[in-house]
C-alpha cells in the first residue's frame, strides 16, 4: 500500500465516522456493508450517496459497480469479491461453477448495454496479464466458468424483450438493437458452433456478438456478449436451454443425466469474451492478445462441457481440408433471410455449390446472399 492509499483510507474512515454521528441510523448499515466485504471507500461512497443496502446485493446495478469503482481495492480483489465473497462461486464434483448465495444475485435488469459488463471484462484483463491467463490461479478459475452466467443475464433478457406476438430470439435481438441503435458483428467465425456426429452437412447455427466494435482502450464492450442463433429457427443455441435447475439454483451437471440431443445445446452454446476477438477489425493495443489468454488458452472446463464437445465435433473450414463454410458473413441479416429462404430440402444442394465455388477461388466468402446473387 502506498503512502497515499494509507492516508485516503485514513481520510474516508474519518469521513464515515463524522457522517454515522450526523445520522445514527446508518451505523446498522455500516456494519452489514464491511460485513459483506466492502471496504471504508466503498462504504464512504454509499453514504454519501445516501444508497439502497438492497441494491448492493443485486451484483451489477449501477450502485453495485460505482462501490467497487470506489473501493480501493485491485481488480484481482474486486473479482475476489464479486466471486467468492458475494455470489460465493463454488466449483462442484463435475468441475461446474455454483452459486452459493442465497442473498446476492446478478441484478435481472441488466441489459447487453449495462456498464457492469465491460467493467467486469476490464477487471478480468487487469487482473491476468500473462500468458498464463485464467489459469494462473484458482480464482481465474472460477472467473472462466462464471462467464455461462452472464451469458444466461444475456438471454434472459433479450428472450423477454418486447416484441410482436409469436417473435423468434433473433428477431427480439433485432428489434433490441433497432431500438437502441447498436449493430451486431455478424463475421466472426462459427465452426467451434456447429459441431456435429458423424457427416456434416451443412452449417445450422450462426454467430451473433455485440457490441459490433469499438476504438475503446479501457472498458471495451466489442465482441464481448455471443448468441449462438438456429439459422432454421431462430431461437438462440444455450446450455441453459437444457440444464436442469433446482429450486435453491443448483444445476444439475452430470453429463449422465443428459441425452446426446441436449449435449448439443452445450456443445454449441455461446461464450461470453473477456477478451477482445479480432474477427474482421482491429483490437485496440490494450486488449492484443487477450482473446487467446482469457478466451481461448481457457482452463479446464466441466465435465457436462467436455463429453458434449467429444461427442459433438466441430467442422474444419473449407480451405483447411474441411467442409465448413460460413453462409453468414459480410451480408448479416441479409445472409440469414437469403438462407431462410432456400426451402430446406435444397439447402445441402445449394451449400454444397457455395463450397464448391469458394473452393474455386471465384471470391472470398462474403456470405450467402452474396453468392446467391451472383448466381441470378
């Protein structure tokens, strides 16, 4: 600790001592907050404030965040916090994260725009550095699989977001994004998605993330949420679509309690980013690299995770002696009703064509739609 780190905590311990003498009421409060684990910052910031004790158990509320802001704690400490302390993150017998506490919870009104996001991702860049990455230690651990449940904030609220009667998750995600004027990054690859048993065909999933880009050195939200999309039905590919969850939210993770079908959900399931992919853009120089430390050189997953991709196997890409191709690219949404539109029982005749013409060398992929017309 620095000489100046000593004398502001010395200073907001002062602080809230004169504020808890003006206003007997908060002394209660203020021995539930270092209770809980926040630090004499964290808790000068809450009374100043004036804050709800309530809203600092819904982890990622704006309150929530502007506390570890304030907290004079590391990143390593805040995710510490927000892990161990507050969720009370625990990994069971099958290598699956739970989540102990009965009293915090991830806030339910976070949105795929919510600054808890991106500040979440920061603490994780910050915290592990090296090449090491998440597997520097048990908490990175816990931090990797923690990542399915913000996936499942993701989806939850994107799966009741207002939109006509009878809409697909791919059509509330676009009227998510209409609404708030964002745009989704539609060209990052989706093999490691559509894994199959025995002969692929042809791709049945997409790969949607948000937010599109962004130049940002530091709380950097681009390509950080993935949706894994049914390209036929629309609805969004998740394990949570399938996990068994009891009712003190314990999910059932044995991989012997699942069929090969709901395998497939976990086998294709999204990921969310702490690192930055580079996909088609640039990576702001902060964040080179972080996709392969925090993303990809992961540490182990669980059990229902690994036998659902042993047996699901991904496709290797059509210029590396594969027969995968993605019919999703450049042209976004435009690839998807162009696919949509090609009745099912043409599709294998049509894909395998598109692959035979990128193999051709005719063009580089810019999607089906692409395609497609240069065919007319």
């Amino acid at each position: 600790m620095t000489l100046l780190q000593w004398f502001h905590r010395w200073w907001c311990r002062r602080q809230v001592r004169r504020l808890l003498r003006q206003e007997p009421t908060w002394v209660p409060v203020n021995r539930q907050l270092r209770a809980n684990g926040w630090s004499v910052s964290a808790i000068y910031y809450f009374l100043c404030h004036q804050g709800q004790l309530a809203a600092t158990y819904q982890v990622g509320t704006p309150l929530y965040v502007a506390m570890l802001q304030n907290s004079d704690l590391t990143a390593h400490q805040q995710l510490a916090l927000i892990l161990d302390q507050h969720l009370q993150a625990w990994v069971d017998e099958t290598g699956f994260l739970q989540l102990g506490s009965s009293r915090f919870r991830l806030a339910a009104s976070l949105s795929p725009q919510s600054f808890f996001y991106p500040y979440f991702r920061q603490l994780v860049v910050d915290a592990y550095t090296t090449p090491l990455g998440l597997s520097q230690d048990e908490l990175g651990l816990r931090v990797h699989l923690f990542r399915s449940y913000l996936d499942r904030q993701n989806i939850n609220f994107l799966r009741h977001y207002p939109a006509h009667a009878g809409a697909s998750d791919y059509q509330r995600l676009l009227k998510y994004c209409a609404d708030h004027h964002l745009s989704l990054d539609y060209q990052t690859g989706a093999n490691y998605h559509n894994r199959y048993h025995g002969r692929f065909d042809y791709p049945r999933n997409m790969k949607v993330q948000l937010m599109r880009d962004s130049h940002q050195q530091r709380y950097n939200d681009a390509r950080m949420i993935e949706l894994i999309i049914d390209l036929a039905s629309g609805h969004f590919v998740s394990q949570w679509n399938v996990y068994r969850v009891s009712a003190d939210g314990v999910v059932d993770a044995d991989p012997h309690h699942y069929s090969v079908d709901e395998l497939y959900q976990v086998a294709n399931t999204e990921s969310f980013n702490y690192g930055l992919p580079k996909g088609v853009y640039q990576v702001p120089t902060t964040y080179r690299k972080t996709h392969r430390y925090l993303d990809i050189q992961q540490p182990a997953n669980s059990q229902i995770r690994r036998q659902a991709k042993n047996y699901w196997r991904y496709p290797h890409d059509y210029n590396r002696g594969g027969f995968f191709a993605e019919v999703v690219k450049k042209g976004g949404d435009k690839d998807v009703c162009c696919w949509q539109a090609i009745p099912e029982d043409q599709r294998q005749v049509v894909y395998n064509d598109f692959l035979a013409d990128l193999r051709a060398g005719h063009q580089v992929n810019q999607g089906i739609a692409a395609y497609c017309e240069k065919r007319q």
